[in-house]
C-alpha cells in the first residue's frame, strides 16, 4: 500500500496492481485506421543547461523509445508539440530529432511523420509583428526540406509567427497554398486550438471558428492532392466530426482530440477519424492492440479497451492543457522507458505533485506499468523529494 497526496495535503491509500496489463508487441501495424504516437523527447539529466538554455537531449533513450512504439506497430509522428516544440526543443534540436528518428525509422520499417514549422524564427515579445509574411514562408521552407530530405511525410504544424504576422485569412491562403504546391509528397494539415497553444489563437485568420473551418476547408480544396490528411486538436468531438464529412474525397482526419478519442476513432456511419495523439505515448501498447480489436469489425471491444483510459487521459491534458507533456513524459519514467524525471526546459516542474499522484494511480488502475513495482518504488522516490512519508 502507498499514501498518495490530494490537493488539501491529505493522504490517501492506494494499493498498487502487482501485474500489468499490457499486450505483448505485434510488430505489424493495425489495418483500419492509421494511428500515429506524438511521441516526446528524454532529456540529458547530466546536461548543464538551464531553462532558457539549449535543448540537451538523451539521444539513445529517445530513440529506444519510439523503437518501443513501432514495436508496437504505431507510427511516430515526430517533433511535434509533445516534443516541447517551442517549450524547451529549440529548431536544432528538433532538427536533429527528426534526422535521428528518420534514420531510426528507416532501419526498423517504422512510419515516422514529422512536424514542419518556423520556431526558428524569433522576435522579442511583443514585437513579433516585426516578422513579415516573407520570412514566415522561408522559415517553413526550411523545416519542409529538412524533413523531406529524410524521406519523412511532412506535418504541416499551426505557426506562432503566422497567426502574429497574417492580417487574414487570405494570408493563409496564399502562404499554405505556396508549401502545398511545393511539397514533394502529400501532407498533414495540423490544426493546433489555442487551448494548446495560447499564442495561436485566431488561427485561419479568424477567432470564429466557423469563419476558421471556412478558411481551412477552402485550402484543402484548393489542393486536395497534396494534403493527406488533416490533424484536428481543438478538443471538440462535433466540431471535428462536422468538418471530417466535409473534407474532399482521400484527405483523412487524424484525430488529435485527448478527450474524445474512442468515439472518433470508432466514427458512425458516415465516416471515421484515423488518430494523431499525445495521449498514445503513455496509451500506446493498449490503443495499438484496441485498433487491432478494432479491425476485426469488434467496436464493442474497441471502446471496452479504450474507454477507460479516457480519464487519465482528461486528468493529463485538464487546464493549462498545453503542460500535459509533464504527465507524459512522468508516466514514461514510472514505466521505466527512461531513467530519471528529467524535461527538457526543467518542464517536470510544470504539474503539481498532487498531479502526478492522480496520474500514477490512474495509471496503475490500468495496468499501464510493464513493473507495477518500479512505478511504485519511483512514484515512493518522488513523494520522498517533497516530504512525503508514503
């Protein structure tokens, strides 16, 4: 048994699982829906760096651990915001995250999509309207080639400097109608809500989000042949279904909704979402082996695996969602994909310890623990740093 804190300081029992819960790794991919892991980055914990600082990252524990996605037949959509893009991972380091993985990927026969942006760009606060339309564009072209050079789809990620530089909506036109058209293969469209990312709110040149989804449908269909699909993450399950019936015949919808993820997945009978989430890096061995259920025309099964999990899944990603990558990346250490709590940007600060207890017991509720006894021997390490007899 183990005490764990809630938000008044008082201690609960919880009694750890003593087996886990886990299907053991089919290789192949499920052939229903294409589900890809945003996976996240192991910091170097010897790294002498600081917050503002460049990024250090453990390159043999980050890799390992897509090679345990893959494993698992998920595809790894890469350098993408569970990453730390623009909070912690510099344009270098994710650079080199995207050349190190796509080499990966090529060595294992793993799907690997990666994410294109202009976070090299930078402008001081309140100046960014400094930047112009010009070097948002260079800045995209830039990150495109990287990628494609490693023979990687390319995401094309919602940009900081593009929602404080477009005056409207035709700015987005012409800007993502200039990478379509250059792009070698077709990509990913992602649509990043501002519950993410404070800093894009207004994105498609609109705060109306009917006015928004006008503008990116409009794009689509301007270059339905270069667009693979669309990621949605505004956490909106009708939204998301509305604007999936209206995408042109072939572009896909990759759901990127942590709260609504089974029922999309599962869809009705107009049509589904395939799946682009933060929250199959934890999930990941249980949501490749739910699709599998899946794929067998089982949607019962399938929401019975994956329903569950939706809790800790919402207890992650709650207000301010955009520092559920604490919980991610502290789930990782627990289950003994990394050696140590350790984030890049000094981020395992960014959740309260009550926090994290919840997510631990959520967690261990799942059997999401290869070693029940690990996680709870590290979850005890943790609650000692804060003073807690557990």
């Amino acid at each position: 048994m183990i005490r764990l804190p809630d938000a008044s300081g008082a201690l609960r029992p919880h009694e750890p699982r003593s087996e886990p819960a886990l299907p053991t790794p089919q290789g192949s991919p499920p052939t229903s829906r294409i589900v890809f892991s945003a996976a996240h980055v192991v910091a170097d914990p010897f790294a002498d760096t600081t917050p503002d600082g460049p990024a250090a990252v453990d390159w043999d524990a980050t890799l390992a651990f897509r090679r345990h996605l893959w494993s698992h037949g998920l595809g790894v959509a890469e350098a993408m915001d569970t990453a730390q893009r623009g909070m912690g991972l510099d344009w270098a380091g994710a650079a080199e995250l995207i050349r190190r993985s796509g080499a990966e990927a090529r060595s294992v026969g793993g799907r690997v999509a990666c994410g294109v942006g202009t976070d090299q760009l930078h402008a001081p606060p309140g100046l960014e309207g400094v930047l112009t339309l010009d070097a948002v564009r260079k800045a995209y072209e830039e990150q495109l080639a990287v990628v494609e050079e490693t023979g990687s789809q390319a995401i094309l990620m919602a940009s900081r400097a593009l929602a404080a530089t477009a005056r409207g909506p035709e700015d987005y036109a012409e800007l993502y109608g200039h990478l379509l058209r250059q792009a070698t293969e077709p990509v990913i469209l992602h649509w990043l809500g501002p519950m993410f990312d404070p800093a894009l709110r207004g994105y498609w040149g609109s705060e109306d989000l009917d006015r928004a989804t006008h503008t990116f449908l409009d794009i689509i269909a301007a270059h339905p042949d270069k667009v693979d699909g669309v990621k949605v993450s505004l956490l909106d399950a009708e939204r998301e279904v509305a604007l999936r019936r209206r995408l042109p015949e072939g572009v896909r919808c990759y759901t990127g909704d942590d709260f609504h993820y089974p029922e999309l997945i599962a869809g009705d009978d107009q049509g589904f979402s395939h799946a682009l989430l933060g929250i199959f890096d934890p999930l990941g061995p249980v949501a490749a082996d739910a699709v599998r259920t899946l794929d067998t025309g089982d949607v019962a099964g399938f929401r019975a695996r994956l329903d569950p999990t939706v809790p800790l899944s919402r207890h992650l990603f709650q207000a301010p969602t955009r520092f559920y990558k604490t919980g991610v990346v502290f789930l990782a250490w627990l289950a003994g994909h990394q050696a140590h709590f350790t984030m890049v940007g000094g981020l395992q600060s960014a959740r309260s310890l009550p926090h994290l207890a919840r997510a631990y017991e959520l967690a261990d509720g799942l059997g999401l623990f290869p070693d029940p006894g690990l996680a709870e021997s590290r979850m005890r390490q943790l609650l000692a740093t804060y003073g807690v007899e557990a």
